[in-house]
C-alpha cells in the first residue's frame, strides 16, 4: 500500500481505499490529533491530506478554502524558495487548528514578512501577506534547524 501511517506519516499518493477515510494521524493524551506530512511537490496530494484531516473540525466552507489554500502556499513556498523538502505538521484540537510548515534551509528570518501587500505590480511576494489575511494567526520562527511559519486558524 502506498500510505505510509507508520508514526503519524502519511503520503500524499494513498490507495483509493484510503482517500475515502480521513487520515488518522496521532492522538496525544489530551485529544490534540496531530498529522505529519512531506513536502515533496505533490501540493494537490497535499491539499487534499489537509481538507480530510480537517473534515471533523466546524469550520464552514470559506474559512476551511483559506486555511488549505495558505498551507498549500506555505509548502510551495519551500518548494520555490528553500531549495531543500520540508514537512507539515496539523495540529488539531484544544479550540484551534495549527499547521507548522517547516523546511531545512531557514532562509526565511524576517518575523514581519507580509505584514504589507506587496507593491502595485509586482507579480511576487503575495504569498505570506495572503496567509496573514486568510489565517487568525501567522508566525515565522527561526532557529538553527530552519524555518517554520505556524498558521492557525479557530473554529467558528
């Protein structure tokens, strides 16, 4: 099977047994699920992980769209800009739904990127001001391992 549920991970190339079920994930003690994913280049197969993994959750349909869309943004950002894979890890429960999008490279230092559209015209530079308009909440952390921006969103 193409799945790999082994500590949580999962791929985003399931079987079609397993695209009917949302993915499981882990569970800690205090009912927080969480789901690991690579970022590999599959952005559907990650999106789609994503829509199932928050299917339980009471977000209606926008604000659901929003928060895939800026975790689809934040994984093709690694992609485009860290040159190296990265991983995502959902967090769900405990009032929130968390996803920290992580890569190896840590180019990305400045806590206040996209606080301010980009300037009329350009054709780059949307990508974190949009996570910043379709999240609660948006943080860029650093540290020696890499870069990581944590979106959260509440149910509503």
């Amino acid at each position: 099977m193409a799945e790999a549920a082994r500590e949580g991970v999962w791929t985003a190339q399931e079987s079609p047994e397993a695209a009917q079920a949302p993915p499981e994930g882990e569970t800690a003690a205090d009912g927080v699920r969480t789901l690991s994913l690579p970022i590999a280049g599959d952005l559907a197969g990650i999106r789609r992980l994503a829509r199932r993994f928050l299917e339980p959750e009471a977000l209606d349909e926008m604000r659901e769209k929003n928060f895939i869309l800026a975790v689809s943004e934040a994984a093709n950002n690694v992609l485009d800009h860290a040159g190296t894979g990265g991983t995502i890890i959902l967090r769900r429960g405990a009032g929130r739904i968390v996803a920290e999008i992580s890569d190896r490279a840590g180019l990305l230092t400045d806590t206040e990127a996209g606080m301010v559209p980009p300037p009329v015209g350009s054709r780059r530079g949307y990508g974190l001001w949009l996570m910043r308009q379709m999240c609660d909440g948006v943080e860029i952390l650093h540290d020696p391992a890499g870069s990581t921006i944590r979106l959260t969103i509440l149910p509503a």
